[in-house]
C-alpha cells in the first residue's frame, strides 16, 4: 500500500504541473469582459401581471391598543396643527416676539392618553 501511494504522489505532482495550469487559463480566459455574458439572456416581464393575494393577518391583541393610540395621536395632532394655523391667521401676529409666545404655548400643550 506504501508503494501504491507514492506512485499516485509522484502521478499527481507531475499531472498537477501539466493540466492545473491549462484549466485555470480556460476559467480565467482573457476574452471575456466581467459583467458581459451572452451566453444566457433572459427578461422579466411584469408588464400585465396581476397583484399577489395574500391572507389578511390579524394584528395582535397587545398591539391593537398601541396602534389604535399612535393613529389617533397623528390625527389629533393633524387637527391641532390646523386649528394653530388658523388662529395664528386670524390673529394676524406680525411681531416675531408675539409669534415666539404663541409658539411655545401651542408646544406646550401635551396630550396624555388614558391607559386602561
């Protein structure tokens, strides 16, 4: 068994020396760009595809609560902007100084939600 493994040792040095160097040139040929293959084309059309359906998910019970209180959060906020706008409109505040008072009372008012 010796004798057999050094007689595929020495096959493999000198085959390794005659094919390795010719296998690496055709991977690595030079006539091909990078990022340019014609080989294989392909396209993907998506032009008349129709939506994918998918199963309507229920959001969990703990984070109803959380989501039901960020949403009337955003549209309190939305009513409170326009109600600022417009009574700052209405009032007509031409000086900075009194623009100034008006804006940090409005920034001042907080909205605190019952929590159950």
């Amino acid at each position: 068994e010796f004798l057999i493994q050094i007689f595929i040792l020495q096959n493999l040095k000198k085959y390794k020396e005659t094919f390795v160097p010719k296998l690496v040139e055709d991977v690595f040929s030079r006539k091909i760009v990078a990022g340019n293959c014609k080989i294989i084309e392909h396209s993907i059309q998506t032009e008349n595809c129709s939506p994918i359906k998918q199963v309507f998910r229920q959001v969990p019970l703990q984070m109803r609560e959380e989501s039901f209180n960020a949403k009337l959060k955003t549209q309190l906020n939305k009513v409170w902007y326009t109600i600022y706008i417009r009574v700052r409109q209405r009032l007509n505040v031409r000086s900075q100084k009194m623009k100034e008072v008006y804006d940090r009372k409005v920034r001042s008012i907080h909205f605190k939600f019952r929590q159950k």
